[in-house]
C-alpha cells in the first residue's frame, strides 16, 4: 500500500488542509482521510465550486494577522500550543516577548513555530529599524497578550511605556484581547482588580481567568490562564470578517424587561435596559450564528442582523419563544415580570375618591423553565441568568437545578452593583460541576466571551 507524507504536498495544498481541517475540527491527516475515504466513495465525487462569499472569507481569513504579546509567566509555556492553534486556523501570528517571557520559554521555539523571529527590545537596532513598535501596534487585526501578567495591565491601565510591550499597548488603536494569569492573591488583590475595572472601561477585552489548579503545588483559585482553544475562540469572535465559530447555528435569545399592563396606561415593570441580551444577540451575529432575538420593551437599537421579535408582556414572549424553535442554543437574557395583574382593565382605572384599587397579582409562565424542561425541541444549550441581590452563587445553583438549564449567568443587580441599567456587568458562570468568577467587564465583553464558550461547548458536543 503507497503511503502519503503530508510534509511534502506542496505548500499550496498544505495550507488548504490545514484551513479545511481547522474548520471541521480535524487533524490534517484525519482530513486526509476522509477526504480520501470520500472519493474512494464516489468516483465521480464532485466538489462544487466555492462561492464569491466563500471565497471572499477564506481571503479575509489568509490576511487576519494578530499580534501576541507573551508576558512572563508560568503560563507562557501555552501560548506556543496557542499559536499553533492560530495558526492552524489561518490566523497569522508576530510575537512580542517582554523579558520576564525570556525566562519561560525561549525567542528561539517562538521563531521555530511563528517562523519569523520574535520582537524583544524597544531600542533593538533590528526590530526597530525594520518595523517599530508604531508599526507592531497598528498593523494587525487584533493584539492578544497571553499570559497577560498583573504587572502588564498595571502599566496598560497607567500608560506606562518602559518596555516594547508596552509600548505597543499604548500605541495601539486596535482591540486589546488580555488572557490574565496569576496567583490567586496577586488576582483578587485590590490594585489588579482595581486597574481590570480601568481596562474594562476602556473597552479592553479579557478572556479568563479561569479557576482551578496553579502551576505552584497546592495553590488553586481564580488565576488560571484560559485554555488555548477558548483564547482563540476569543480572537476569532473579535476577527469579524472571519469569524465563523457559531456559523450554522441557530440562537435564540431573550432580551429586556416585560411590561405586564394594569390598564391602557399603566403597567408592572422593572429596570432591565436589555443591553446584555442584546449585546449576546450581536456579538453571536458577528460570530457567524442566525440570531432572533426576542426583546421585551427597550429604548436601545435592535442589533444589527439579528431577527428582532418584539413583545409586551411575559405571556406575549413565552408564545414568540415557543413559535422560535427549533434553536441549537438558547439564552435568556430577559428579565420577565414574574407577576401579572388578574385584571387587564380595558378603559383606564379612575380614582374613586374612597379606597384604592387593589391589584390582585398571579405569577407569569417561566419562559426559561418551560424550554429547558422540553422533551421534544429543547436547544442544545440551554442558558439562563439568575439576577440576585444576595447569596448570589448559591441562589444561582438552585435556580440552575430548578429551571433544568445547562449553564446560569449570575450577577449581583444590588443597586450599588450599577448593572441593571448599566453598561458593565459582573458574571459567575454556574454550570452543574464548577462556577467560575469572570472578572468586572463590559456587557459588550460578557456577551464576546460568552459567545466564545459557546462556541467552545458546541465544538466539544460534536
Ligand atoms: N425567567 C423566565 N421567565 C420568568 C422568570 C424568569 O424565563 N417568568 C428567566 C430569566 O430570563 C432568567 C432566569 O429565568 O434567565 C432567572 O430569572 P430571575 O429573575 O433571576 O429569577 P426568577 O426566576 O424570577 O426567581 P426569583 O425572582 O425568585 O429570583
């Protein structure tokens, strides 16, 4: 039997199945396989010819270029599997190294797998002379730091620039992606968490950190970087034009309050702004998903290419829900009225001048509960919030088990907290065996990063 050595198709080709694999999950030679299984098949297996549009996104995929800035930690050992994984995807990668890097992994493997030589110095007569950090800041699509160190954000969030890193962070007008890692201490201290809330005003993106076990033995806690997949899950959700991680799925989500009416003037209502529901529905749009979006009464815009369905009250989004599926993913975002009035009076209710009127209330459907509890149609991924004022996780994991969901996102919507209304948002992410704490971040960052684990879920299931 002949054999095939990958190695020596010619680049072309390699470059071809190596994209065509990345996209099916697959290792080039799994690729090979099953391309060759296939036409064993069908003699006259024909490859219909690709689209302009298909076309057009492999092209803009070739030209997406990030540039990784790999800071010193323990964790430094990951970004070489990450950049492997980017480049697995199409997804060019230059690398800045600080020095504190230099001490965890080498310039030498960087350049042996980016296969150009990694950038060290600020005045290096090289790397200066030839590109310039103005050049590294503005030339790609996305800057990635990866493990982002404490030290690294204390400088971005203070405009220091004493070294090219950070210099480059400072010069940059493109997205910042950080994928923290630290030591728990050094991660819940007051200065970091204080310098994540800066970052994240300034529309800074993070992905991570991730609970579990450090690499120093017997520490575990909040601190982990985010596993290579997620962090390029992350990126490709922030390369717009080729980002394609929830392509083919379909996604519903709820978004905003229900207005559940006393008479034609008057009704129950509550604070919810539906700019988190609605910043999901966008950032899975841009991750390639065909989103409806079933929103409650906001004031704010309908996201762009989502299928907005707009309703009243809780019974109104229960039926548009219901009319929605099937759906691969499901999240509600909304915050339902709990209560309606039995009376829906149809003039407007006068005052009589004796008693007021009592409104005597009976509780709506639960939308989330009634889809998560479906035997037939139930979304892959069914996902919930949970807005508490105390006991926020625990009250969270009963809701998860009460409500049958896959995942809750809980917040604390404490007045003092800001967030309903606000534009930042503070998760715990319950699933049935872990919770993880996400760092204070933009609504707009919650929905990219809960996008990107989506994504990453969707991906595993398969
Ligand atoms: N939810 C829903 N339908 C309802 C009430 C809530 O779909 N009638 C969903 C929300 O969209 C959210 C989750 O259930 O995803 C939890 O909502 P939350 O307001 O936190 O909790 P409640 O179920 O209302 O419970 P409680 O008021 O006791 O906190």
């Amino acid at each position: 039997m002949a054999s095939l050595t990958v190695r020596q198709l010619d680049d072309k080709l390699k470059k071809q199945l190596r994209l065509r694999a990345a996209r099916n999950g697959r290792s080039v030679e799994d690729e090979v396989r099953t391309i060759l299984r296939g036409a064993a098949a069908d003699e006259d297996a024909f490859v219909p010819p690709r689209t302009e549009a298909q076309r057009g996104r492999a092209s803009e995929a070739d030209a997406a270029h990030i540039l990784l800035i790999i800071g010193g930690g323990i964790a430094a050992y990951k970004s070489l599997d990450l950049i492997r994984r980017l480049r697995e995807r199409g997804i060019a990668v230059r690398v800045v190294m600080t020095a504190a890097a230099q001490k965890f992994i080498t310039p030498l493997s960087v350049g042996a797998i980016t296969g150009e030589h990694p950038f060290l110095d600020l005045f290096d007569a090289h790397s200066e002379f030839d590109v310039g950090h103005i050049r590294l800041a503005r030339e790609p699509s996305l800057i990635v730091v990866a493990p982002a160190t404490a030290d690294l954000m204390a400088k971005l969030a203070h405009g220091l620039a004493d070294d090219l890193a950070s210099a480059v962070l400072l010069a940059t007008d493109k997205t910042i992606l950080l994928a923290p890692a630290m030591n728990p201490n050094m991660w819940s201290n007051r200065a970091t968490q204080r310098n994540i809330a800066l970052l994240a005003a300034e529309h800074v993106a993070l992905v991570g950190p991730n609970q579990g076990e450090m690499a120093e033995s017997g520490e575990a806690g909040v601190g982990r970087m985010a596993e290579p997949l997620e962090i390029v899950a992350a990126v490709q959700a922030r390369l717009a034009p080729d980002s394609r991680a929830l392509a083919g799925v379909r996604m519903l989500v709820t978004s905003g309050p229900t207005h559940e009416p006393i008479d034609p003037v008057r009704y129950i209502a509550n604070r919810s702004s539906g700019k988190q529901g609605h910043a999901i529905a966008e950032a899975a749009v841009l991750a390639g998903a065909a989103v409806t979006l079933i929103s409650g009464p906001v004031t704010i815009p309908d996201p762009h290419g989502a299928t907005v369905i707009k309703v009243e009250s809780a019974r109104d989004m229960l039926a548009a829900v219901e009319a929605a599926l099937p759906a691969d993913v499901a999240v509600f975002a909304a915050a339902v009225a709990d209560w309606r009035t039995t009376t829906n009076s149809r003039e407007k209710i006068k005052k009589s001048g004796k008693q007021a009127p009592e409104l005597v209330l009976v509780e709506n459907p639960d939308i989330l509960s009634t889809v998560a509890h479906r035997k037939s149609k139930r979304p892959k991924l069914v996902i919930g919030f949970a807005a508490e004022t105390e006991n926020v996780v625990e009250h969270a994991k009963r809701k998860l088990a009460r409500k049958a969901c896959d995942w809750i996102l809980a917040n604390d919507v404490s007045p003092e907290t800001g967030i309903m209304g606000g534009d930042s948002n503070t998760i715990h992410l319950v699933t049935a065996n872990k919770v993880e704490h996400w760092p204070p971040q933009s609504k707009t960052e919650v929905a990219s990063v809960l996008v990107s684990r989506i994504a990453a879920a969707l991906g595993e299931q398969k």
